[in-house]
C-alpha cells in the first residue's frame, strides 16, 4: 500500500491489485505519475498472491492525455513509450478501467493493458493531430491492430474522440457497463487471472484483411497529400508501419516521426494555441464562481441573434424592444429559424415547441424585473435596464460601446461582444464585479461560444486587426498588388484583410516582406494593448485573433509570430517602418523594453 497522498495507490481486492491513479485534476501523465505508476507496477508484479492488476483512476478521468507541458524537453524516465510497453509486458493480466475522456496517452496507457473495460459516459480518442504530432506511445502500432487501418486512420486523422460504444463495437473496448465500473474490472481480472495476457501488439484482427488494410492506407494518403502541415502524412506512414513492419521497429518508425514532428514549427505554434485557450478559461484569483443564469433577457430586436442559442441551451428568454415591427420582425427569425431546424431534422416539434414556451415578447422594460443578465442591443437602453432590474443583475453590452467608468450601478455593467463565430469578448469596466465577469462567462460557455475576459474597450480582436487593415491598405498605396498582399497573408488565415484580393494567390518571392509588416502592426498594438493593462497576457491577444478572426492556428497568433521573430529583430524593422508610418510601427514600449533586455511575450503567459 503507498502512501496517502501518493499519484498511485496499490489496493488489494483479495487476489487483484488495483492501481488507483489520483493526480488531480485530469491525471495527466506527467513524469511523477508516470514513475508512480511504474512502481505500484513492480510491486504487484512481484507479490505472488496477486495474479491479475485493475488499473483505474480517482477524480474526473481516466488519464486525459500525455503532459503536454514536458513536450520539446528532455525526456524524463520513464517516457510514456517504456512505460506502456512496460505494462504490456506484464506477466499478470492487466485490466485498464476507463471513466471520463481517454485521451492521447491516457488512451495508449488503456492499449497497452490486456483489456479495457469502461463505463457508457467515456469518450476515447487521439486528438494529437490537433496539436501538430501523432500519438507517439504505441499508439499507432497498437491501435490498427485491434481495428484495422480505416477506423485507426479516422480517429488520428480527425482527432475527435469517440463514445464508449462506439469504441466497444469497433473493438478498442471489450465491455461497457452503465455503473459499477470497479467492480466489472475486478470481475474480469479475476477471469482472466492465471491465464497468458493477450498483448495488443500480438492481436492481428485489424490487419488480417491485408488488401482492405492497404486500401484505407493508399486513400488516406491521397486525402492528406499537398496539405499544409506535416502531421497528417506522418499519421498514414506510422499506421502503414504498423502493417508492414515488426512491432519494435514499427515503435522506433514512429517514435522518430514523433520526435520530428514535435520540433516543427506548425506543431510549437499548435501547442502556443492550446495554452493560450486554457490560459484564457483560467479565472483570475479570487474570482467567484458563477452558474449560468437561467433566465436572461435580450432587450433590442435587432440583436435578437443570440435568442435562440440561449433557448436551445434551456434558458428563459425575455426579448424587449418597444418598437413593435421591429419585435415582430425578430420573432419571425426565430420562429423561421426553429422552422429549418425540425425541417432539417436538428430538433423535434415538441423540443421547437418547448422553446417557444420559453421565449417571452414584450414591448416595455418592466418584462425584464426577474432577469438575472440582460443583453443590451444598444448603449441607450441601459438606463431603462437600470430601473426595471434589481441591484446584482448583470448588465451586458452587446454594442461596441465604452462601459463607463463613473454613474450607477457599475459593478454590474460590462461588455458581451460577439467577436466572430465561436468567441465572446467580456469587456470589464475598472469597477465591474467579479460576480459579473464570472456570470457573463457562465452564459458565453452556456452557449457554445470561448468566452475571453479583457478590459479593451474597443475589444481585442478588432483593434489589433484594424491595425493590421490599416498596414495593408498602406502597402497598397504605395503599389503593392492585392494579390501579392493576399497570397503573403494566406498562410496566416489573414487574407480578408485585403480588398478585392483574388482566390488562392499564390506567396510571391516578397511574401516574408509583406507578411512581416503587417504581422508586425498587429503585434506592435497587441503590445499596446498590453503595456495599458488592457489584456492579462500576451496569450489573450493571440487566442483572440485565433478563436475570432480566422488568424491561422497553426500559426499561433500574431504575439507568438512577434517572438518567433524575436523582440530585438522586431524593434528594428518597427523602427525602420516607422519613418514612413509613425501611427502604425512606432515601437510600443513594451516591445521596446523586450528588445532592450532580450525577453519575450512567452515570458508574461504565467
């Protein structure tokens, strides 16, 4: 038995050992679980009264993935490759008990085991290629083995995880249960106790039909052949590997892929983007928690948009505008809009019907006395907001307007600012409460959307792309093509930049010039925005271009292109442009301060 308090537990259910991984939050397979794991291991191995091992975890999850943060360092043992073929290799049965989201590593530490039993609500899958890698643990050798190259190339291809069941019928599980998922493991460790474990990489049902196998192959490679990153072909080679080579020399083939693919840029710049999400969803602290209000009121018909995310999400709606077509106007919106969904087959009559009970029309303030946020669809209603609702309901600006720095109410004032498809910018006021910040979120996630907390009154996306409009339309001026603007730009998702630019541009032999201007505007009033205390971290800049402005995410975000560049290079090609446009490239001091003692965006992501 280990300590308490330990990433492993070893617990003995009379024959069967159990190893309880509790590394909160997620189980992430960092060097001390991995070195945990690895010595409850040999401890079980070498007590002769255990004859079968159950390995499962406390918390949220089964391991949720490898620790990302370890990537591009060098490697501490055991590297999670040792380690999964160190439980393969054990000559006890082990069973892996799944809960939650198996994840990349987590889903190749459940591979290794001999079988994998999980509960009906968890999720497996190898979502690496997100982040510009492939799984690198066995992964790809193990996994096509089990269910042949089709399905193994659509789950690391795509990188969407897949539900239990789904898992279960095509071969990756071999039982699911509703409940009581300790005890089926233990059931079946005991059925297997004292017989020869069956390894997956000695199972042959995924690649028995060799010519099916050699097919899925062929036309994976067709469909990722002439992209843009570098991840995909190296997928298809390791899971052809799997097929043609030995096991061991299939695990070197795709190590090295790995080790190549992790030094790239595409897959640091996919890994910056990953942080800077999470960063973005981490609350400052002290920041009260917030559940999502559950009866909110939108009050201006022309920004009726959100009304029926918030009815599909279960909310109470209270829509109020006191011009009468113009509210009749946007309940037929959302009436045609439900209309498409049943028609299409999204929803049902009965779950159209259950929403319109929910949606409440009214012509006067007063409907909104019971609203716990309201949206305003313009900045002159917020003091007909202020005198129909009670003290502590949030009031959240949809409009691009100044939330005001002095008058009534403040702490419950702010900005929502849809800031493209998927993301909503929380713009706090210097005297907005917590609670506010906290609930505005709580809705923003409710409804599908990233939610990003800033002080820019102007919003972050906007005024660092207004910028990068502005260097383009310069460039213009002075005798730049919009097709060579576009095709330096493409790369970076930025091509709506330019005016009237033609389709697929190619780069010219001018694309790092070009690119680099405006990139270097961009940059230069991201750092603006940070030297004024208007953004918490370099990161926010980035993730607000990426998740709502097209910006490339696999390019990181204009703060990762200024570091990648590097601050003193920087500071000088901003000081030579900006002889000609002080306004856009005069270096902001932040960036100046960077360059004059080496440091780095990167350095303020803590």
């Amino acid at each position: 038995m280990t300590d308490s308090g330990h990433p492993v537990r070893l617990e003995l259910e009379g024959s069967v050992a159990v190893l309880v991984l509790d590394a909160a939050p997620v189980n992430a397979l960092g060097a001390g679980l991995r070195r945990a794991i690895l010595a409850a291991l040999h401890d079980a191995e070498a007590n002769p009264d255990v004859s079968a091992l159950v390995l499962r975890a406390e918390g949220r999850s089964f391991p949720v993935g490898a620790d990302i943060t370890e990537f591009g360092l060098p490697p501490a043992e055991p590297a999670l490759p040792d380690l999964c073929d160190r439980i393969e290799a054990c000559p006890k049965p082990v069973i892996a008990a799944i809960h939650g989201t198996a994840l990349g590593g987590g889903l190749e530490l459940a591979l290794a085991a001999h079988s994998r039993v999980a509960l009906a609500s968890a999720r497996v899958g190898f979502p690496e290629v997100t982040l510009g890698i492939l799984p690198g643990a066995g992964g790809t050798q193990r996994l096509p083995r089990l269910i042949g190259a089709e399905h193994a190339l659509r789950m690391m291809l795509d990188g969407k995880p897949v539900s239990a069941a789904e898992a279960l019928a095509l071969g990756i599980l071999d039982e699911v249960v509703e409940d009581g998922l300790e005890a089926a493991a233990l059931r079946r460790a005991q059925a297997l106790a004292g017989q020869p474990p069956l390894r997956s990489q000695d199972r042959t049902e995924g690649v028995r039909d060799g010519i099916a196998y050699h097919r899925a192959v062929a036309q994976a490679r067709a469909q990722v052949e002439g992209g843009r990153l570098p991840a995909p072909a190296r997928i298809v080679d390791c899971v052809e590997a799997a097929q043609l080579l030995p096991f061991d020399m299939g695990q070197a083939f795709e190590r090295a892929a790995f080790d190549d693919l992790v030094s790239t840029p595409e897959s640091a710049a996919l890994r910056h983007a990953f942080f800077a999400e999470r960063g973005a969803q981490r609350p400052p602290p002290g920041t009260p928690l917030a559940r999502m209000p559950q009866r909110i009121g939108i009050f201006g018909a022309r920004t009726a948009d959100l009304a029926l995310p918030a009815l599909m999400a279960g909310l109470d709606v209270v829509l109020v505008d006191p011009n009468r077509p113009l509210l009749v106007e946007a309940l037929e919106r959302i009436a045609t809009a439900q209309e498409r969904q049943v028609t299409e087959g999204q929803i049902q009559p009965a779950v159209r019907d259950a929403q319109w009970a929910r949606l409440s029309p009214a012509l006067g303030a007063a409907a909104l006395a019971e609203c716990e946020l309201v949206l305003l669809g313009e900045a002159g209603f917020l003091a007909e907001a202020m005198e129909a609702t009670a003290a502590g309901t949030t009031l959240a600006l949809i409009v691009r307007a100044e939330v005001a720095e002095s008058g009534a109410r403040l702490a419950d004032v702010l900005g929502f600012r849809p800031a493209g498809r998927r993301l909503i910018e929380v713009v706090a006021g210097p005297q907005t409460s917590g609670m506010a910040q906290a609930r505005a979120i709580a809705l923003a996630r409710g409804l599908g959307m990233e939610a990003l907390r800033c002080a820019a009154p102007g919003g972050i996306g906007a005024r660092v792309m207004v910028r990068g409009r502005a260097a383009v339309a310069y460039m213009l001026a002075q005798g730049e093509t919009p097709a060579a603007l576009a095709g330096a730009l493409a790369d970076y998702g930025l091509q709506s930049l330019v005016p009237e630019a033609p389709e697929n541009a190619p780069p010219t032999p001018a694309a790092a010039r070009l690119a680099g201007r405006v990139l270097g505007a961009m940059a230069n009033e991201g750092a603006r925005l940070l030297g004024g205390g208007l953004v918490a971290r370099p990161s926010d800049v980035d993730f607000a271009l990426l998740a709502g402005s097209g910006f490339a995410r696999w390019q990181g975000g204009p703060m990762f292109w200024a570091d990648r560049r590097g601050p003193i290079l920087l500071r000088h090609d901003l000081e030579r442009w900006a002889e000609e446009r002080p306004d856009l490239w005069s270096p902001a001091p932040l960036i100046a301060e960077l360059g004059a003692r080496g440091g780095h965006f990167a350095d303020r992501n803590g």
